[in-house]
C-alpha cells in the first residue's frame, strides 16, 4: 500500500484517503445544499408524475397559486427567472389551460397570469404532495427536535442573508 503525504505534513495510506470526506463535502453548506438538492429532486419527480409538469413549470403554478392574477415580470421575479427563461413554460401552461392571460386594467401594456380551474386543481395537487412530503419529513423529528431545528435554520438564515449582503459591498 502506497503512502501519501497530505497537506498539513500527515502520512496517510491511499486506502484512508479514499474514505474520508473532501473538506468542502463535510462543510455545513456543503451537507444542507445536498439535502436540499434530494428534496428538489423528489419534489420534482412527484410533481411530475401528480400533475405533468416540469420543475419550471410547477414553480410558476405554485408562485401563482390562490392569488390575483399577476404580471409576467413579478411572476418571473417570484420563480427567481427573467422573462424570457419562464416564457417557454408559460406558453407550455397556456397550451394545456392551466393558465390565462389578460390585459391588466390599469395599464393595457401589461399581460397579467392567473390559474384557470385547471390550473388550479394542479396547484391544490402540488400542495398536498408538499404537505405529504413535509409530514414524511416531521415524522423523523420529536416536537423538541423541531422547535430547535427551525429556531437554528432562523439563526443561520440571517447569517447567510449577513453574509450575502457582504459579499454583494465587496465588490
């Protein structure tokens, strides 16, 4: 077995190396965008198969969900796209009558989104597969364990939007 010497001047065998983590994997951040990443995964796998739709497509229903109707830009805003990523979708959605258009009142410049009764059951449909996903999740918790799992969440989320506002002064 070949040794190998890492950076921090310790021998390893090539056999431990190839078993321990990356640091990077082993970061915080690291471990919540994978957990994060597998619900994505499984929300859209579900979604898919509960109503047809893709990932875009199923965030634009849900964004949209019981409200006023409301423009293509804040909708787009609302998905975390521009206009013209969320148009192929909405076209998709426009085609299956999930989805109207209609000239807003205030300003006949503006194309404004709602559900139709179609669209509507397909949001109540990715609603409760959330609910059934976000049960199968609490089942893993005590009540304790999720009061201090989500006051943590809160505690890292405003170090991260701290965090992030930084980053955007830096540059």
């Amino acid at each position: 077995m070949s040794q190998t010497t890492s950076r921090a001047g310790r021998a390893s065998s090539d056999a431990d190396e190839s078993h321990s983590e990356a640091p990077i994997t082993a970061m915080l951040s690291s471990r919540l965008m994978v957990l994060a990443n597998l619900l994505k995964r499984g929300a859209i796998l579900r979604y898919k198969r509960l109503t047809g739709l893709s990932s875009v497509e199923f965030g634009l229903v849900a964004s949209l969900g019981r409200r006023p109707p409301m423009s293509v830009a804040r909708l787009a805003e609302a998905v975390g796209q521009d206009k013209g990523q969320i148009s192929r979708a909405l076209a998709n959605l426009l085609s299956r009558k999930l989805i109207a258009k209609l000239a807003n009142p205030k300003d006949s410049r503006e194309v404004l989104i709602s559900l139709t009764a179609a669209g509507l059951a397909a949001h109540d449909a990715i609603v409760e597969g959330a609910q059934e996903r976000n049960r199968q999740l609490l089942d893993q918790l005590s009540p304790k364990e999720l009061e201090t799992l989500l006051e943590q969440i809160d505690r890292l989320t405003a170090a991260a939007e701290k965090m992030l506002e930084a980053e955007k002064g830096a540059r």
